[in-house]
C-alpha cells in the first residue's frame, strides 16, 4: 500500500469515526419520543418485538432517527464508508482492472437497490438518502462500464496488433 492510499485510509476512518459517534448521539434523541418509536425503532421490534420502554431501542436505531431527521451526520457517514470500501476495492483489484469493474458495478447495483428501499419515504433524511444511494449508484455503474469499454478496446487493440505480426 502507497503512502497515498494510506493517507486517504486515515482520513476516510477518521471521517467514518466521528461522523458515527455524532449520528449515535444524535439519534438517541428517540428515546425521549415515545411517539415516534413505532415508525423509527424498526431494528428493535425486529429483535425485541414490541419496543414499549426507551431500554427496548438497539443503538442502531439511533442511526436511522438521525438518517430520517438529522441526516448531516449519518450522510457523512455514507460517504466515508463508500470512500473506505472503494479504495479496499482498488487496493484488492489494483492489478486487475476488469474485477475492479465488477467490484464498482456491484456496489453500483447495491446502491440502486438501496434507494429503492428508501424511494418512498416522507422524511426529509430519507430523500436526501435516496438521491444521494441514485447518485452512487448510476456513478459506480457508469465508471464501471467505461472502464470495461476501455478494457476491451485495449484488449482487441493488442490482439489486433499481435495478429498484424
């Protein structure tokens, strides 16, 4: 790993790192709103079933409080666990640039899909949050179809000139 990839390592984890801890804080403003427990507290009836006292709520529902009401934060977030993961890309795939293509069409789809889940949301947070997985998403897949173009034209290029020989 070069010195650069390091540095952007450190700084995406350190991005990651405090954008966590104030999104949790944020988010824990669901526990003192009880009405809202019912359409936030999603993590927690999974586990627990029927959340009817503050102890009940898991601390990832705190994220999506403060994804659907607070979204600075939990955004920045986003960013820098897509940043993290496409750089862990690169460094897995540096000498493979096809797979890198699959990897970056992959996190493509996986963004499209995610913004499917989050399409039809009344939150101001959640809208932002689809928008934003759109953007990802169609950007990933483009990046990765030029890159797969671009490797193909060079392939028939080499074989062109190999056959020329």
């Amino acid at each position: 790993m070069t010195f650069n990839i390091f540095i952007q390592s450190c700084i995406a984890l350190m991005f990651l790192v405090f954008s966590t801890v104030a999104s949790w804080y944020e988010g824990s403003k669901i526990l003192h709103l009880p009405w809202e427990w019912k359409y936030t507290a999603i993590f927690s009836k999974v586990v627990n079933g029927p959340v009817e006292k503050a102890s009940d709520i898991l601390p990832i529902d705190h994220f999506v409080y403060a994804a659907k009401f607070a979204p600075t934060f939990p955004i920045i977030m986003l960013l820098s666990s897509t940043y993290l993961l496409i750089l862990v890309g690169y460094i897995l795939f540096k000498h493979n640039d096809k797979k890198f293509s699959y990897f970056l069409s992959s996190i493509g789809v996986l963004f499209l899909v995610l913004s499917g889940f989050v399409s039809n949301s009344p939150t101001i947070g959640l809208k932002y949050f689809f928008t934003i997985f759109l953007f990802i998403g169609i950007i990933s897949i483009v990046i990765a179809l030029i890159r797969i173009f671009q490797y193909m034209t060079k392939d028939q290029i080499n074989k062109g000139s190999i056959n020329n020989y």
